[in-house]
C-alpha cells in the first residue's frame, strides 16, 4: 500500500491541503488510475478505498467538512466468466496430482468450495452420512503473517454444501 500511496497518490495531491480537494478533483484522478497508470480496476479500487478511508478520518476529527470520495464513482470490476472441468479433465487431473490431493480435487469440483475453504476443511467439517460439507474456515496466506486458519470475513461464506454424492471420488 505504500507504494501504491507513493506512486498514485501523494504525486496526485501536488502537496495541496486536504480541504482544498475537491470531488471533481477526485473524480479525475480515479479515472486516470484505470486510463493514464492501466491499472486493474481492483487496484484502483482499493487504492480509492485506501485513500477514502483517509478523508473519512479527516471529517471525523474535524480537520475537513466533508468527504471529496464520498460520490465518486468506481469503475465497475468486469465479471470473469467462470467454466467448469469437464469431468474427465477433473478426472485426468485427480490423477496427475499426488493421491493425498486426490480427494482436494475432486470435492472442489463437486462443491464449487474456493482454494482456501478447501485447504481450511478439517475431517470435523465433512459429514459423511448426509454428503454434505461446512464452510466454517479458511487458509490464508500473507508475506508478513505466513499461512493461518481464520473464519471467513463475512457471514455469508459461512454454508453447508451439498455434495451429489460420495461415490464418485473413488
């Protein structure tokens, strides 16, 4: 973040006080993260988010009235199109791979369950006699952290999934 804050933020301020940046001011330099720098538009996004949080501080401690960010408008993050393995490519898979990660590949492709619920899946979460699957934790991994277990960030990834049937991993 900080050399995002250096390379795209601090250049873009011209050492201009917070209360002297306007929302139009704002507006531009959103859109000359994704036009002028081609970055990803979910690094732009977070960058924005980074530096809204900034001027939300500002306007609680009173140091500005108002927050500039507040009605900028985002480019939208395009939707990637997501197609599935044909089962023998899941199959051919599942036999390329280590046995101990048999079992991974196959119950990713039956569920649908994202790389770190996956890895985060202890025997405690699978329930054999119903086929089904608890998303109660995930794997995370960060340069600074390593690798942990934590609960998914919101409660939504938190579900029961239902798998067709176990039969078929064998």
């Amino acid at each position: 973040m900080a050399q995002h804050l250096r390379c795209y933020v601090y250049p873009a301020r011209e050492k201009r006080a917070l209360g002297a940046i306007k929302p139009g001011d704002v507006q531009s330099w959103v859109t000359s993260l994704t036009t002028t720098h081609g970055l990803a538009v979910s690094t732009s996004r977070t960058i924005f988010n980074t530096v809204s949080a900034v001027f939300r501080a500002a306007v609680r401690d009173r140091m500005i009235p108002h927050n500039p960010c507040a009605e900028a408008k985002l480019p939208s993050v395009p939707r990637k199109k997501i197609v599935p393995l044909a089962v023998e490519q899941v199959r051919t898979l599942s036999e390329e791979i280590p046995t101990r990660y048999k079992c991974l590949v196959l119950l990713g492709a039956a569920t649908g369950l994202r790389p770190g619920e996956l890895f985060g899946l202890q025997l405690r979460h699978v329930d054999l006699l119903h086929a089904t699957v608890s998303v109660k934790q995930q794997i995370q991994q960060t340069a600074k952290h390593g690798v942990y277990v934590y609960p998914p960030k919101t409660a939504r990834p938190h579900r029961t999934v239902r798998s067709p049937t176990w039969r078929w991993m064998r």
